[in-house]
C-alpha cells in the first residue's frame, strides 16, 4: 500500500508518496491559497504546466511556517499581488537561446526542466519514467523548488510517484545547470545529462546523450502565451539512456530513449483551465509534440506543435495544420476525474495519421501537496502511418485541468 505520511521540515518539505496510488489528504494551505486566486481569476491562456508556479510562490512561506524553529519571514512577503506586479512590469527584450548559457537556471518567475523516458532492462522488460524540477522565484526569497517522480512499472502493471518541495540548490557549474533537491539530483550541459532519483521501491542513476540539436519551439525558441506571459522553449527530442534502474533493491542495467524540455521566462497562472501536452519518439528517428491549450469550459484557446525529422530539422506546427482527437475516457477510482484516453493525431501536409495507446491507465499524479495540481503524466505506445509507411514508437501525454479539486479547475 502507498505511504500516506507527510514530512514535515523547515529546510525542506518532502511527502513521500510512493507505492500503489491511493488517495493523499490535501493539506489544508492549499484549498486557502486556491481560494485566494478564484476571487480574482479571469479565463486567460495558460502555458504549458504554469500551474505549479501558483503552488510554489505560496510554499515560501506555507514551508517558512512550520516549526518553531523557522528563521523570520522576509519583508516584503511574497504575495500572488507582487508576483503579478512582477508579470506586468516591462518585460525583456526576447533574446536567442543560448547553449550552454541558457539551459542554466534564470532569474524569471518560472522554469522547470523536465525528462520522461522509456527504460529497457537487459531481459527485454520496459519501464516509463517522468522526472522534473520547477523553480520559482518570487520577491525576496530564495529561488524555490519542487520536484516530482514517477514510473510506469509495466512488468507489473502498476504506476508510481513521489514528489519533494523546498528550498533546494541551483549548484555551482562550469556550464549549464546542476540541481539538488534534498538528494534528487539533476545536471547537464550541451546534451550531456545526468539523473539520480529515488522513491520507496524505484530509483534512477542514468546518463543522457542527445542525438540531435535542441530543438527551438515557434522557430526563436520563444512562445507567447498573450495576457499570461511568455516563456523561453526548447526541447532536446531524443536522447541516449543509459544507467541503473533499481527495482525493490534489485539494480537493473538500462538502456532506452528519453525527451527533455527546458522552459522559463515570466510567466505565472492567472486564470483557469488546462493543456493536453503530447510527445511522441517514432523508430523511424522522428519526434513530433503538440500542445492544446483550453479555458475553464474546455474550448481550445491555443495549438501549437513541433516536427523534428531525422536529421534535426525543425518544422513549427500552428493550429490547423494538424488535429487531435480523443477517442477514449477513463475516470480516476481515487479523484473521480475523467480524462480523455486513446488519441488519434493527423498532420496532413506530412501525411501523419497515428494513434496513442496509454500503456497503464492509471498514471495520475495527486500532487497537491507540493505543487497544488492533480494531473495525468503517462507513457503511450504509438502505431500509425507516416506516408504509405507503417510506423510504431513511444512516447507521453500530459492532461491537467480534468480533476476538479487541482487548482486549475477551482
């Protein structure tokens, strides 16, 4: 059964939430924090996993809290007013993407560096991972993190995730970024990454090489999301896995493919709504992403993707040159969301035609307790045609928006 503890430190706040999924209790700081955007929120675009942004400029001071050992709050506190005043001051010029210079951490409202991965053990068996880190900076507090882990345990059937949040560390480097949050680990420059994670039950040791060039989102690497701000995009579409999977102890030599996205800039939740997020890994080395981006009544608002060929090339999709559609549901046991399951994407001019196929159904994360969202992070096995060609790969869906106490939809 899954660990429902929650513990509780002033230098970090971790919730270890590993094992079978079952239902987390919300703590209480959250529903007051979510309370205090609803009286002021509008229907605005949302960028693509903005909403943990909201969480953390609260966990400053919902972590600050705890203990009588907590060292005094700084004045100014950090407030959603002064984030929001930050978001409407003049924004900076938009300058190219910069390697290895850009892929450290920024001094903007919001970034995150992000991995999902498909892992194969030397008897064939295959694992799907997610791995990511957001970072907030707010006010005059430290850069704030959060961290969220999880893998889809195919051989048994069964997903599973953990999730920290605290202060961390933006550690030294000679070049690109090097991360630590209370021992998850996160470091790379240049295509050259390195993960280490750990949960009751699974951990991570793996080395990424990229094959191809970062891949730059709207052709600048820079993608406006109007009232709600913008935000630096790239994304590192294939990448070499290599390293250790432990599983109940037992270390399991690896190897598999997996995608990295960086995004940051000022940018912050305001509104409500959500985003489907698609990756797809084709074998015949072509990766394709797509974004939809909805409202509080689920109406597309925003579309936008990327098709990278085989030799790196990058073509931008915009809304039109490509459809998404749904041909599934499954409703959650634990939050009573139903998400869409089982999609069909066509991208005519390239003469796509491929479907998505959830290898698990169930692979929800309820992380309210670090970033206030509750949402579904899974792996898909993908099969299709591209031209007369049949084609087979993986990939991830993410959908956020679809669980109604997740602060998107509150």
């Amino acid at each position: 059964m899954r660990s429902n503890n929650v513990h509780r430190d002033y230098s970090l706040c971790h919730f270890d939430r590993s094992g079978e999924i079952s239902r987390q209790p919300r703590l209480q700081w959250n529903r007051d924090l979510s309370a205090a955007f609803r009286s002021g929120r509008d229907d605005r675009v949302w960028a693509l996993r903005m909403t943990v942004v909201v969480a953390l400029a609260f966990l400053v001071t919902a972590c600050a809290g705890q203990g009588a050992e907590a060292d005094p709050v700084p004045d100014p506190v950090a407030t959603p007013t002064r984030a929001a005043e930050a978001l409407l001051a003049p924004q900076p010029e938009i300058k190219p993407v910069r390697f290895p210079e850009d892929e450290a951490p920024h001094d903007m409202l919001t970034e995150w560096w992000y991995y999902t991965g498909h892992l194969f053990t030397e008897e064939g068996d295959r694992y799907g991972f997610e791995y990511v880190v957001f970072q907030a900076n707010r006010g005059a507090f430290p850069s704030y993190y959060a961290a969220h882990f999880a893998i889809s345990d195919n051989p048994s059937g069964t997903f599973h995730f953990d999730e920290k949040a605290g202060p961390g560390a933006a550690l030294e480097a000679d070049e690109g970024f090097n991360l630590d949050l209370d021992g998850w680990t996160m470091s790379g420059a240049l295509g050259t990454d390195r993960l280490a994670a750990e949960m009751v039950g699974y951990a991570i040791d793996l080395s990424l090489t990229a094959t191809k060039p970062p891949a730059l989102h709207n052709d600048i690497g820079y993608v406006e999301f109007g009232p709600a701000g913008g935000s630096y995009y790239y994304s590192r579409t294939n990448m070499e896995v290599t390293g250790t999977l432990t599983v109940n102890d037992e270390p399991l030599t690896i190897t598999g493919e997996a995608w990295m996205d960086h995004q940051w800039g000022n940018f912050i939740s305001v509104g409500a709504g959500g985003w489907d997020w698609f990756s797809v890994q084709l074998e015949n080395n072509q990766e394709l992403t797509i974004s939809l981006i909805f409202d509080a009544a689920h109406n597309i608002v925003m579309s936008y993707g990327t098709l990278v060929v085989e030799d790196g090339s990058v073509e931008n999709l915009e809304t039109g040159d490509f459809t998404v559609t749904s041909t599934d549901t499954w409703e959650s046991p634990d939050t009573g969301a139903i998400y869409p399951s089982r999609w069909t994407i066509d991208v005519p001019d390239r003469d796509w035609s491929i479907e998505l196929v959830p290898s698990m159904p169930q692979q929800e994360l309820d992380t309210t307790a670090s970033t206030g969202v509750i949402y579904w992070e899974g792996e898909v096995e993908v099969t299709g045609t591209v031209g007369d060609v049949p084609v087979q790969g993986l990939g991830y869906v993410e959908l956020t928006g679809y669980a109604s106490d997740s602060m998107p939809s509150q």
